[in-house]
C-alpha cells in the first residue's frame, strides 16, 4: 500500500511531535512557514493545521515563524478534494475554506481530544498559581467557576492537594457530582468571593465583572482559563488593581508532548473514519 502524504503546518511545538507521531504511518512534511511556500503546499493527502487555527482572523497561527502569513494563501494553495483538519474554527475561517470549495474538519469539535485537554489545562492553571501565590496551594481558599471538563478535574486536583476548594456551577447534577467529591458548592447568588486566596475561571462568557470584581481583595489571584473573549471584565480589573492572569494555551505550552499525543490519536480516529489508512 503506497503511504498517504501529509502536510502539518504552522502552530507550536505540539506539531513537531505530531510529525514524529505520524511519521511512523505516512510520509509527513512539515511547514513551520519560516521561508518561501510557493508550490510546497500542493500535493499532500492530509493538511493538518494549528490550533486554534488563527488568532486574529487574518493570519494562520504559526507561533515558530516571524513571517506573518495569510490563512487565505495558505488556503488557495490547498487543492480541492483533500482532507483538512484544523482546530477552534471560527465560522469566518470556515466561510474562507468553503468559498474556495475546500471543507476543513475542527478536530477540538471531538470530545475525546476536549477532555484530554483539559488534563494539562488544570495542571498548568495550578503551576500558574504555585509560582504567583506567597502561600501554599495546601490550606488555601480555592474557588473553581464552572464545573465543565476544566473546571472538573482542576477541583479534584487542588482538593487532592490539600486546599480547601469550592466550585461555583449552577446545575443540579453538577452540585451532586461536586458534592460527591467531597468538594463544596456555591452559586452565583450566594458565592462571598473575599474568601478565597486564588479564584480559577472557566465559564466562557462574562462572570467576573465589575461588580463581582470590586469584592474581590486585591491579594487574591484570579486566573482566567476561558478562550477569547474570556470571563473577566480586564478592564475593570486593571482599573480596581485586581490580579489577574489570563492563561490561554496551555497545553501546548505546559505538556506539548501529552497534548500532541492526544492530538495525533483524535486525528487517527477522524482518518480511520475517512477510510484513510
Ligand atoms: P465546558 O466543559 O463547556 O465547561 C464550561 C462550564 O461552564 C460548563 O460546565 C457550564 O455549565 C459552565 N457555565 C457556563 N455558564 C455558567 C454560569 N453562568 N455559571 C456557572 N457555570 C457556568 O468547557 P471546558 O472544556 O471546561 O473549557 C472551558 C473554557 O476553557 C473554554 O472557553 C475553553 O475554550 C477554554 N480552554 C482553555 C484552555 C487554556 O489553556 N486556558 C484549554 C482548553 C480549553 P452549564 O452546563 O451549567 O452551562
């Protein structure tokens, strides 16, 4: 069986070690869009690009290369019929693909690979707090917002650690699983946020507004894991001299080898699907 050939381009260091993965199937070529790409492009069974795809919605988001490089020419040069895989699609990067009769894939759309995420997720949100905080994780007030696949796992690690953690959700089954951990619960309505030493958010959409941040202390750690446009009002907190750090991509950089892992064996199973062996 002749090996399928394929093209992963631009992103981090997560993509040196998915060609490494990949490698040992098809024949992969690897385009960190440092120099000339005229031509290179064609040709490939496979595109696999970044994630998230782009971050401005202009350019590809190629974190290794100081050229700035436009999604669209990435985008002319990928013939039709081939199979593309990206990730974090907006449905303006989406429109791009279609308008040049290309359909691109949105691998984080896999719960599998959204899961597995958010184990380096919650690692890296607690490394953030060991190296911003003058207390120990152990004994401190921990508040987690949001009891999704981040939130979740991160409530059992900071508990496991020995920190008095409350998460703040607003479902049912949510406060039963919390409970079930031996974790407390709040809501929105009766959350007292000056208790806690370091707040983590993971809702995506805005919950630490003004108002909820002016009763925040100013000693207490806010980080904020909810992508673009995130969870709190950066703003106001500026304005109210609130800590706040807002920590995006942190699989790739905290875990790039667990996170391209998780990456290559979603990637697999959408192929498998494709029938492409
Ligand atoms: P998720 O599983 O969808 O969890 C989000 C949670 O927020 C859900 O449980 C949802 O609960 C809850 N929520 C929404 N509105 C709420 C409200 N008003 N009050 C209380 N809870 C509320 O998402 P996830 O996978 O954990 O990801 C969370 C965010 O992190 C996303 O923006 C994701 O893109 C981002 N992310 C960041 C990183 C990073 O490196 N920082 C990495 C991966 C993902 P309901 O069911 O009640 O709506």
């Amino acid at each position: 069986m002749i090996k399928k050939k394929i093209a992963i381009i631009g992103g981090d260091k997560r993509q040196g070690y998915l060609a490494e993965n990949f490698s040992q199937k098809f024949f992969v070529d690897i385009f960190y869009l440092q120099g000339n790409f005229d031509e290179i492009l064609e040709n490939y069974d496979v595109y696999i690009l970044p994630m998230p795809i782009t971050k401005d919605g202009i350019h590809l988001n190629t974190n290794f290369s100081e050229n700035q490089v436009k999604l669209i020419d990435i985008i002319k040069k990928i013939p039709e019929n081939s199979i593309i895989l990206g990730g974090s699609i907006t449905s303006e990067a989406k429109k791009m693909f279609e308008t040049e009769n290309l359909k691109i894939i949105d691998y984080l759309l896999y719960e599998n690979l959204a899961i597995l995420n958010a184990i380096p997720t919650a690692e890296g949100a607690i490394q953030i707090a060991f190296e911003n905080m003058e207390i120990t994780l152990s004994g401190s007030n921990s508040l987690v917002i949001g009891n999704g696949r981040i939130g979740k796992i991160l409530s059992k690690k900071l508990s496991a650690l020995g920190s008095k953690t409350t998460v703040l959700a607003r479902k049912s089954e949510d406060f039963a699983d919390i409970l079930s951990n031996n974790i407390k619960t709040t809501t929105i309505e009766k959350v007292q946020f000056d208790r806690y030493d370091v707040i983590f958010n993971t809702v995506p959409s805005m919950i630490l507004d003004e108002k909820s941040l002016l009763k925040i202390s100013d000693k207490t750690l806010i980080i904020d894991l909810a992508s673009k446009p995130g969870g709190v009002d950066f703003k106001a907190s500026q304005k109210h001299n609130k800590k706040v750090i807002w920590a995006l991509g942190l699989p790739g950089k905290v875990a790039p080898k667990s996170a391209s892992k998780y990456l290559y064996t979603t990637i697999i199973d959408i192929l498998d699907n494709l029938e492409v062996k």
